[in-house]
C-alpha cells in the first residue's frame, strides 16, 4: 500500500511539472515578441532623447552596438552601447558622443542591481555627472574632479562599471 501512495505521489508531481512547464512555455511563446517590440520602442527613445536625430544607422561591433546619428544627411554624433559587469548582473549602457567628442547623454539600458544601491545609477543625479565630459572618465568617493564621477554610496562596484562603459564608448566613438 505504501508503494502505491509513493507511486502516486511521484505520478502527480511529474504531472504537475509538466503542466507547468508546458505553461510556462506557452506564455514565454506569446509575452517575446511583446517584450523585444517595447525593448526597442525603450532604445529608440533614449536614442533620441540622448541624440535627436532623423536617422541613425546601427553598426554591430560585436562587443557593442553603435548607432550614427544624422540630421538632413549630417552626422550629428555617435551613440555606443556598451556592456560590463557590474555587482548585481550585467550593466547595458547607452552613452551618446557629439561631434567634438563631449558625452551629451548617458542611460542605462538593462540592469540588475541591487534596488536603493546600484539600481541609483539609472537617476539622472549620478548619469548626469558624465554629461560634457570628453576623456577617460575615473570614480572617486570624494568630490570629484573634471575627469571624475562621485560613486554611488554603497554601490561602488556598479559605479566602476558604468564608468567603463562610458569610458569604452568613448573609445570606440573616436572610430566613427
């Protein structure tokens, strides 16, 4: 008898399992394609909030992504995406470069910091600190300097990593 309890319990739990996992398919089969179309609608957006623009060609660079932005057939500047690891998961930064080399813009695109710490780094406090500036950006914990960032309190970590970021793009700007 006690075979048969086990047995059964074991059948259901399989049956459950599957169910759900079927579930779960099905639903990650229809909410896909619902979450990419607002993944670029959000891109676009911050595209054109950083750099407005009629057009912007994108150019895949393997590690990131970079997007020529043009008004009436002038280059206006140049937006990178760029990725680094940052304490809670992977950072997806967007940095726009004008024409002379100067960050006009920074947003985080996809983060998994930590909320109240590193999750900070998408406020327009901390992002805006790169705005004007044009070479190798550091982090400090102090007041910062023309070529630094006062890290997040707590988050230094996530502070470093958008700064690479930022610093990444910046570097691979200078090619386009």
């Amino acid at each position: 008898m006690k075979k048969d309890s086990s047995l059964h319990m074991i059948i259901t739990l399989v049956a459950i399992a599957v169910i759900v996992g079927g579930l779960m398919a099905f639903f990650n089969d229809i909410t896909a394609p619902l979450i990419e179309k607002n993944n670029v609608e959000a891109l676009n957006k911050s595209l054109y909030e950083i750099i407005p623009a009629d057009k912007y060609e994108q150019i895949d660079n393997g590690d990131s992504v970079i997007y020529v932005a043009y008004n009436a057939e002038k280059k206006v500047g140049v937006l990178v995406t760029y990725t680094e690891q940052g304490y809670g998961g992977e950072i997806k930064v967007l940095t726009g470069i004008d024409n002379e080399g100067k960050i006009v813009g920074v947003e985080i695109l996809e983060n998994s910091e930590t909320a109240g710490l590193g999750a900070n780094a998408t406020k327009p406090e901390f992002k805006g600190q790169f705005t004007g500036k044009n070479n190798t950006v550091s982090v400090t914990k102090t007041v910062p300097g023309d070529a630094e960032i006062k890290a997040i309190t707590g988050a230094t970590i996530t502070s470093k990593a958008v700064t690479s970021a930022v610093n990444s793009a910046l570097k691979i700007a200078q090619n386009y």
